[in-house]
C-alpha cells in the first residue's frame, strides 16, 4: 500500500497558532500522521483495489457461466431422460391397451360365436317345430280331402235320391 501525504509541519503550526504548546502539538500531529498514513488509502491503493475486484468479478462470472450452462446441459440431460421415460411408458401403456382391446375382441368374437350358434339351434328347433306342424296340418289337409271326397260322394248320393224322388213325385219316373 503507497502511503498517504500528510504534511506534519502545516499541521503543527496550525495547533499552536490555536494556542496549543509546541511539545503536545507535535505529539498530536505524529499521532495522526501515523494514524493517516496507517489507515488512509491512497488513489493508488483503490486503483489497485478497484483491478483485483475486476478481476474477482470477471473470475465470479466466469464461473457463473460455466456453472450455469452446467446445469443447463445437467437440465437438457435430465429433461431428455424425462422424456425418454415418458416415452417408453407411453409405449408401455399403448402396448398394454392394444393388448385388451385384443381380448375384449376375442371375448366379444366368442360370445358372437355362441350367440350365432344358439340362434342357429334355436332357429333349427323352430324349423323342426314348423316342419312337424306344417306335417300335422297336411295331414288335416289330406284328411279333410278324404272326408270331403266322402261328402261329396254322400252329396251326389242324397243329390240323387232327391231328383229321384222329385221325379217319382211328380211322375217323371
């Protein structure tokens, strides 16, 4: 540190034109001579103190900057890895609902199959069932043919005997 000017015979002449004796006014002037040059700094000393914090400063931002763009890449890292799992989970969970959708498919595919094959047997009974009443009401049919072909036989019969009545009433015959 450079030392500060302090002009010690200025400062004595002052105090004992204030009316201070000559032996304590040199006493008081050492003391703040030593107490200024000791204490005060000079342009120089902040000149030099003013570089150093320069220098401190640069170095602080220097290291700020690196220190942030290591957490930016540590973020681009950790973000990268977020998405990554993200990914594989979303993939995860499109795998597994692709995979249920298959098995309510085949579950749906199966009841179909079986909703198809009771209807068919159903549809089958109904047939069996209308085919034995289509037989029982041809055989009516055929029956009532018969009966029929025997009333028309009794009709042409009674029909005869009636014009042969007719005809014996009036005298036809």
């Amino acid at each position: 540190m450079a030392t500060a000017v302090f002009d010690t015979l200025k400062a004595s002449d002052a105090l004992i034109d204030a009316g201070v004796e000559p032996k304590q006014a040199r006493v008081i002037v050492a003391t703040m001579r030593d107490a200024v040059t000791e204490n005060v700094a000079t342009k120089a000393d902040l000149a030099e103190l003013g570089a150093a914090l320069k220098d401190d400063i640069g170095a602080v931002r220097t290291e700020l900057k690196d220190d942030i763009g290591a957490v930016r890449t540590e973020l681009k890292d950790d973000i990268g890895a977020v998405r990554t799992e993200l990914k594989d989970e979303l993939g995860a969970v499109r795998t597994e609902l692709k995979d249920e959708l298959g098995a309510v498919r085949t579950e749906l595919k199966d009841e179909l199959g079986a909703v198809r094959t009771e209807l068919k047997d159903e549809l089958g009974a109904v047939r069996t069932e209308l085919k034995d009443e289509l037989g029982a009401v041809k055989a009516d049919v055929a029956a009532l043919k018969a009966e029929m072909s025997i009333l028309k036989w009794v009709l042409g019969f009674i029909a005869l005997i009636l014009v042969a009545m007719t005809a014996r009433v009036y005298g036809i015959l």
